[in-house]
C-alpha cells in the first residue's frame, strides 16, 4: 500500500472540499501507517473510527453544499456516500471483533473507492458549483 499524495490532480475546484479530502488522505496514510508498523487493534481502531467520523462530517458537509446549490446528481452522490461509509464501517466492525479478516484488503478498498470517489462523482459537482460562483 502506497501513501496517498495532495495534489493538484486530486483537487475539485470548491476549497472547503478540496480542504477536507486533504484532511481524509491523511487519516487514510496514518491508518496505513499504523498497519505497516503493526500498531495495536485498538491503536487502529482509534484511527479506523476517527476517519469514519471525519468521513461521515465531510459527506454531511459535501451533501448540504449540494443541495444549497441544487445540484442535479445529488441523489446518486449520496448513494454513494452510504455506500462507502458502510463499507468504512464493516471495515471497523471486523478490525473491533478481531475476527481475522485480513485487513489490508479491506483498507486497500476503501482507499481504491475514495480516490475513485473524489476523482470520477466530486469532479462533476466542482465545475458546476464553479459556474454557479461557488469556489
């Protein structure tokens, strides 16, 4: 598992998210890190339920931006944030019972689906909210 990387790729146009999306790489990083280094169960579960957090705040916060606005995708966008929080959150559940579930697997999936996330569904929302004056 590599570390994830802040560029100007990886930006959406609306800084508030661009902001946020930084702040969940790098939980994302400390998790995997705290892996590499064998840290603790609880060690990690500390990290796995701090992003989950942070991820369902920034969802919230991404999804009132949208509506606000009245973006046109925001139903789909939010399937898809409960999709990847609860798959966030089935990754937290099998890390908590420590039921042997390999657990690179699942972080390599929830990372695959947040860089997908931000770079195929929030690149949509960030020109349109630009066109709309939203920066």
């Amino acid at each position: 598992m590599t570390l994830l990387t802040w560029n100007h790729a990886c930006t959406v146009g609306v800084r508030a998210m661009d902001d946020q999306h930084g702040i969940l790489m790098d939980t994302m990083n400390e998790l995997r890190l705290a892996v590499m280094r064998g840290s603790s169960r609880a060690e990690l579960c500390e990290v796995l339920d701090r992003l989950i957090e942070f991820t369902r705040m920034h969802f919230h916060s991404e999804e009132q931006l949208l509506m606000r606005n009245g973006f046109p995708a925001l139903g789909r966008h939010c399937a898809e944030h409960r999709t990847i929080l609860e798959q966030m959150q089935q990754a937290a559940q099998h890390l908590h019972l420590g039921d042997g579930t390999p657990l690179r697997p699942l972080l390599n999936g929830l990372r695959e689906r947040f860089v997908l996330h931000v770079d195929r569904m929030d690149r949509e929302y960030g020109g349109w909210l630009n066109a709309r004056g939203v920066s």
